[in-house]
C-alpha cells in the first residue's frame, strides 16, 4: 500500500501486543524444554511461565544489561503480570467495556504496524504460523483485554496533578539525583501549506465530474480508475480499497462512502488529497468495502513560491523587532501549534528530528543566535496529506545544566507528576491484591 493509500486508511504503527502474544506462544526458556506451565493465578485467570519469559524477551531486546536468567528479572516480570490481570479484573467488575469496533480497530492499527516492520501478510502468516484471518481471531480477546486495562488506568490516573507545593517538595526532595538536564533549544514554528491555485482546483474539478458522468453512463469503475487515478496504492486494483472499518479512513471521505449505497458512485469529494469518486460495493453497521478514483490536485511552482514568500516576509518582520508569536497566531497553518504562537516546546539537541527538524536545518538552527530565524524550509505534517514550507524561531538555548525549578519548572512538574502517579499506582495494586483472588504456584 502507498502513502496515499496508508494516509487514507490513517494506519497507527503499535504492533507491540501482537509481538509479545506470538513470543509467549513460542519462547522456550531453554532448548527443547516446554514451558507451558501455570506460574499463577489471578481470580480466574492464569499466568503461564511462557507469558513471563515472553516479558522478559521483550525487555532484554531493549536493554542488553539485563539478565533474562537472573531470577530478580522473572521475579519483576512476574509482578507485572499479575499486576496487568488484576487490572483487567478491576475493569471487568466495574463494568468497563470496549466495543467490537474498538477491538476490530486496534487489530487493525497493530497488523499494520507489523506490516510496516516485517513487509507483508505474507511474511506475518509465516511468523504466527496461521492466516491473518486467524491471527485476528486468536488475539481478539488479548486486544479487548488491554483496551480494558488502558480504559480503566485512564478513569483513574489521567486527571493526575500536582500542585505548586508539591513541585516544590519534589524538587527538594530529589534535585540532587535528578540527571543533569541536557542541551536544548526553545523553538517556535510558523507553517504555511502550499495550496494549488483556484484555476488548477476547477480543472481537476471538472476532470472529475466529467468521468463521474461517464461511469454513470455505464462507464466500468475498475477500467476508469486504472485510467485516472492519481492513488498508485489502488489504482491497479481498479480501485478497490477492500473493507475497512469505520473510523480508518479520513473524515470527508468516509462520511461520503457511508451515505452511500451499495453500487452508487459519489459525486466528487474533496480531501487533502485532491477529488475523489467512490463507489460503494458492500457496507456493513462499521465497515465498507469501497474502490475510489483519486483526482490530485498538482501545485505548480508559483504556488509554492507564493508560500515562501509569505514566509520570508514574515522573516523580516521579525527581525525588525515585530512578535514571532503573534504572526504564528495569525497565519500559521499548523493548528496545533498556532493558538500557542507556534511554539514547539523546549526540545533536546539529541531529539530534534521527533519535532520534524532534519539534521541540515538542525545546522541552521546551532548557527543562529537567540532571537534569530530560519529562512523558509520544506514542511510536511506527521499526517502526511499536505506539504508546505515554515519558518522556525530559535528564542533560546539552554546548555546543559543542573535542574533548577526556576528555569526548568515544567520539567520538574512533569517529573513530580510521573511520581505521584506511580505512587498511587503502588497503592492501588496493594488494594487490588487484598481485594481480588490471586496465587503465585510453587
């Protein structure tokens, strides 16, 4: 499947669960020695020993010191095994719930994720062992399980805060074994897309209406698509995007493909993608099965000249002195950076390219002094359906310093938060292990 085709089915890559369900299936903790053995019991669930070494796989592939034999290590795994069931428990008793739409799409989001890691679904039926069909079938209930646990850990611990007092009794408490803060830059971001112009939009508009009207003249949909679609991930299946459930694809084109009926061709709809026309082949209460023709609007070079423009222009009002932060609140594109004036946060020098930032304008930026901008570079969100170019603000540098709470307080907030959290975390377990059934097996 192409960009296109993955953008439009909005694929999120978490294929951990699904991993961790095929090692405890398989590990062996030595050679030729089966460990299909009851380790313990919570309520009326059981823990198996392969379950613990499955754990333990998992966290030694992430940290080579650790011991995958040192008894400590299984000890832990164990805990956390059974502190997962007596979660899950919880939840159950509390009558939290998760829908079949829920679990089907979080099967979804992890197969796409291991379709990203290991290639195809053919690779994946060899590494389960069965179809993909049965793989869905298999680890339903471990999906609906951990919905479960997440749903209730959220009720509970989401709306955790700490006060000011707190920050403060945390700060020093700890300040002498907090690690040193690493280098860091304050940056801001002011985003401009590349729209096409107006003229290109209507005459790929009327492209669209004009195969629209030859596919209901009985024009055949999959020889059309071949023919026109701008979507490579489709195009050579005449279209056909198979069937997906709902809330998978992008919000324009599933409110049309729902309104649809079996066989009816839409009118062009617009997306960040360009027009599309979808034909519905088969809809069920959370799932269609469609195949589309995607029109792509195409930018010329002057509309991204435009934007860059733009863009500059901003650039020099800043440095004559203008406020970065209100241009950002009155043109930036990037929604979820504009009612903040763009800011980005303080971000480490050694996880610049989690902001999107590339290591030739990471350059740019360790040129600059404080107060100093970058002239307009290329921009594509994490979302994928729109490009642009942006300007970049460094406000500030921070080297790499000793934590004080007047110059780092949100991060000593974030750090005091995490231990209150994990503190009633503790203390929760310790109810649920006095209040539900549980057994460790010798």
């Amino acid at each position: 499947m192409n960009t296109i085709s993955r953008i439009i089915h909005r694929s999120v890559v978490c294929a951990c669960v699904l991993i961790a369900s095929v090692q405890a299936a398989s590990a062996q903790y030595k050679a030729g020695e089966a460990v299909d053995k009851i380790v313990a019991v919570v309520g009326n669930e059981i823990i198996l020993q392969s379950d613990v070494m499955s754990n333990v796989m998992m966290a030694a592939q992430q940290d080579r010191r650790l011991n995958p034999t040192d008894p400590k290590v299984l000890s832990r795994a164990l805990d956390m095994l059974i502190n997962d069931r007596l979660v899950i428990i919880k939840a159950q008793e509390d009558s939290v719930t998760a829908t079949e739409e829920e679990i089907s799409e979080r099967l979804e989001f992890q197969l796409q994720g291991l379709r990203s890691q290991v290639g195809s679904d053919k690779r994946i039926e060899a590494l389960y062992g069965m179809s993909i069909a049965q793989i869905k079938r298999e680890f339903r209930d471990d999906i609906r399980k951990r919905l479960l646990s997440e749903k209730i850990s959220q009720q509970k611990f989401a709306g955790i805060k700490v006060s000011a007092k707190e920050v403060q009794d945390f700060f020093k408490q700890f300040k002498d074994s907090i690690p040193k803060v690493p280098p860091q830059y304050e940056l801001y971001h002011i985003v401009k897309y590349v729209d096409a112009s107006n003229a290109a939009k209507e005459k790929m508009l009327a492209l669209a209406q004009k195969v629209r009207d030859s596919l209901v003249a009985g024009g055949k949909f999959a020889e059309f698509a071949k023919r026109y679609s701008d979507d490579p991930g489709s195009k050579g299946a005449g279209g056909d995007l198979g069937l997906v459930n709902r809330g998978n694809f992008i919000a324009e084109f599933e409110k049309m493909a729902y309104s649809l009926q079996p066989n009816e061709i839409s009118q062009p709809v617009e997306t960040p993608f360009g027009y599309h026309i979808i034909q519905l082949i088969e809809k069920q209460e959370n799932a269609v099965n469609t195949r589309h023709i995607l029109f792509k609007i195409g930018q010329t070079e002057d509309d991204g000249n435009r934007a860059k423009k733009f863009l500059d222009s901003l650039k020099q009002r800043t440095e004559k002195s203008e406020s970065f932060e209100d241009f950002a609140k009155m043109y930036s594109d990037d929604t979820d950076t504009k009612a903040f004036g763009g800011s980005l946060g303080r971000i480490e020098t050694a996880r610049m390219s989690e902001a999107l930032i590339t290591t030739d304008v990471q350059a740019k930026i360790e040129k600059l002094p404080d107060g100093g901008v970058v002239e307009p570079t290329t921009y594509a969100p994490p979302s994928g359906t729109k490009s642009g170019y942006r300007i970049i603000w460094r406000k500030k540098f921070f080297g790499e310093h000793q934590i004080a709470l007047e110059n780092d307080y949100k991060r000593v907030e974030q750090l005091a938060t995490a231990q209150k959290r994990a503190k009633l975390y503790e203390d929760w377990m310790k109810e649920l292990r006095r209040t539900i059934y549980w057994e460790v097996k010798k």
